[in-house]
C-alpha cells in the first residue's frame, strides 16, 4: 500500500510517501519520497528527495500556498525526484488535521461531512484547518477519487481529566464545547511511545514530558499511556512562547486593548497569531536560528527572546512534571527541539532539581532518537526526531485495512 502523507503546519508543508506492506514496522522505515515547503512571505523554499537519494531544492516567489504545494506533489511522478510512474499507483492519502472539534477521537476517512465538520474547527485553528482543507481539495484535484483520511492532532488529548480541560470560567462555556482540546497529539503519542521503546521500558510505567518545539510550541504529560495534561488548549494559541503566537498572556491586555479602541479582533487575532512570539519580541524573525544567530551579534532583544521563550518552557515543564508527581524522561522533538542544542542546555540547567543532569557532548552531537542525558541522571533526557507523517501513514493503513479488508501489495 502506497501511502502519501500531507502535513500542513503554520510556517510549512511536510510530505512524505512510504510503502507499507502486509504488516508494520515499529521502527519508522525509509521513505519513497520526501517534500518539505518553508513559507518566508511569498518566498516558497522547497526540498525534494526520493530513496535513491536524489535532492531537488528550490526557492521561487509564488502566489498561493495551493500552487507551491501543487508543485511539490508533482515532482512524485515527474522530474529527477520521481517516486512512482503516475499518480495512480498512490493507494490512499493521510492529512494531519490540527482540531477535530468535539466529534473526533480517531482518524476517519473523508466525506462532505467530515470536511463540513474540520471547515467548523477552522475557527479554531485558524492557520492550520484551512490549509488542511485546501491540501484535501488539491488531493481531489490531481489525484481524482483516491481515499483520504484525516488524522486528529485533538485525539491523544480526548482522555485528560476534566481538571485539564475545564477552564475557569462559567460552566456554561463546557457546556457550548469551550475547552482545553490540546494540539500536536499526533507528535506527542509518537515520542512518548518511542521513548518507551529507546529506554526499553513499558510505557505504561513511565512519566513523561514530551516538549515538541517547532514553529508552533507544545508540552504534554504522559502517564499510562495517555496524556493528562498540555500546554495548547482551545486553539493552538495557548501556552508556549512560540515563533509568531504568543502563547498565553493575561486576557486583561485584551480587554484593555479593545476598550482603548487599539484592536479589532481580526486586529488581535492577527496580532496573537502572526506578530508576537519570538518575532514580536526581537523584531527579527520567528526562527529560533535566526535568534540564535543574532545573539551571536549581540542583538539585545533577540537574547531577551530567547530568554522569554526558555523561561515560559522551563516553568511550563515543571507544572507538566506537578501533574505527573515526579518524570522519568524529557523528550525534545520537531525543529528546535531536535535542532538547537542552546535551548536544550539552557532549560535543562535548572531541572537539577529533579536529579536531571544533561551530556554536554552529546547534546551538541545532534544525533537523533539518542539519550543525552549523564549517565548518573536520575530523569533520562531524548531527542528523538519528529515523525508526524509516519505516525499517520500507520494510522491511513491501519484504517483501510479495517474500513475495505484492504489486502495491501507485495512490493517487488
């Protein structure tokens, strides 16, 4: 079974191509094909690979993120990068879907309806849902009546006790569906369940904290399994410090911004989303690379940046480990996580605490899926790379095996 994998996040588009046969393999395999979109304004940086280890990359001005992606899928089955000889031989297409309201707690092939119902969350996850929807048509568009299925990044949450979610205001905001959803959960179920399997140990009987810090930034507790607690809450905004959003903030800068008249909430929604975090702060960019870079310069308020965004992580991981009652590992995953070694050392320096105490070479070796923490630590500290398009290329061939008795090919 060919399997294509579309992941859109805020700031990119991830796609990936594997073949599964008859069962599936614990480690994540190699892939057939691999496209990846970083938006820089209307500048589209791409890079294509395929398994015979050919790399296409790319950087045009376009004028829609439709076209750009339309562009990355076509090099599947034409130019150097092809994986196939047509879109035909792709059985089945996966999408991480960021909200799935309150009606979803596991992936679910695509209908009008479903699609009517992730159209509904949009308002939700403003920069996320929409780009899901789009990635579905465009799907339709060049590959015809292929099967789709939408995977869930609210699903790994469902089960966090109503003292995680409920939030603080009248109870009759529960009652209309207004509470902490969580996001990433397609990431987060990946880390925890391959910690489990790094540190040879059951899952069930660890505590962990998974810290998945990309563009958009997530923690998660993990007790039995099963998240019990998050940073991200009724939309995406919540929480973290992250790239552009500004995570959690008190709401009475809000009020106080409306009733000066300074924001409408289109305004402020824009502001929250795409003006604030680490470029709000040093006025440079949301990429923690270029923040790091500009320290390096002496860039003042670059480095008060950085500060802001490992000071909110670092408290936001010690209520993550008050509501598990002790951790057992520290997961760091996606592009900061797994890439920048200074956020890493600087949230960890003050975990001591807990008996945490990091390898200093081999946080700075980069390797992925590697324990970094001393041999002596009491908490075992992993990077471990992010595989969202894996995780739910198992969930589309676990689905169609179950939906339509699929009997998936032998590959040659």
């Amino acid at each position: 079974m060919k399997v294509l994998v579309l992941n859109s996040g805020s700031s990119s588009q991830k796609s990936s191509l594997y073949e599964i046969g008859e069962t599936v393999a614990d480690d994540p395999p190699a892939f057939l094909w691999e496209g990846k979109i970083e938006w820089h304004g209307d500048i589209a940086e791409a890079e294509v690979k395929n398994s015979r280890g050919t790399v296409q990359r790319s950087s045009v001005q376009v004028l829609s993120r439709a076209e750009a992606v339309e562009h990355l899928l076509s090099t599947l089955w034409q130019d150097k990068t092809r994986a196939v000889a047509s879109a035909a031989e792709i059985d089945v297409v996966g999408h991480r879907v960021v909200h799935g309201g309150p009606n979803y707690d596991a992936p679910v092939l695509v209908t009008p309806e479903v699609k009517a119902e992730i159209a509904k969350a949009a308002h939700f996850a403003p920069l996320h849902n929409r780009a899901e929807l789009d990635g579905m048509e465009l799907v339709e568009k060049l590959l015809g009546p292929v099967p789709q299925v939408a995977v869930f990044d609210t699903a790994f949450h469902r089960k966090m006790p109503q003292a995680a979610t409920v939030y603080p205001g009248p109870y009759r905001w529960f009652e209309s569906g207004i509470h902490r959803y969580g996001f990433h959960g397609v990431s987060h179920q990946y880390c925890a369940a391959r910690a489990a399997q790094l540190l040879r140990r059951d899952l069930d009987s660890l505590k962990v904290v998974t810290c998945h810090l990309g563009n958009g930034c997530s923690l998660a507790a993990i007790h039995e399994s099963h998240s019990i607690d998050t940073t991200m809450g009724f939309t995406p905004l919540e929480g973290l410090m992250m790239g552009t959003r500004s995570g959690s903030i008190d709401p009475g800068i809000l009020t106080y911004l409306i009733r000066q008249g300074h924001l409408r909430p289109q305004e402020m929604d824009d502001v929250l989303n795409q003006e604030s975090g680490l470029l709000g702060i040093s006025g440079i960019s949301g990429d923690m690379r270029e923040i790091l870079a500009s320290m390096k310069q002496g860039h003042a308020r670059a480095k008060l940046a950085f500060d802001i965004y490992v000071h909110r992580l670092r408290a936001a991981i010690g209520a993550m480990v008050a509501g598990l009652g002790g951790m057992d590992a520290l997961v760091f995953t996606a592009g900061v996580g797994e890439n920048s070694a200074e956020v890493r050392d600087a949230v960890c320096q003050k975990l001591d605490f807990l008996g945490l105490k990091l390898n200093a070479t081999a946080n700075v070796q980069r390797a992925p899926d590697a324990d970094i923490a001393a041999s002596d630590s009491a908490v075992r500290v992993l990077t471990i790379r992010a595989q969202e398009e894996w995780a739910i290329a198992r969930e589309c061939w676990h689905l169609m095996r179950r939906s339509l008795r699929w009997t998936p090919r032998i590959p040659a």
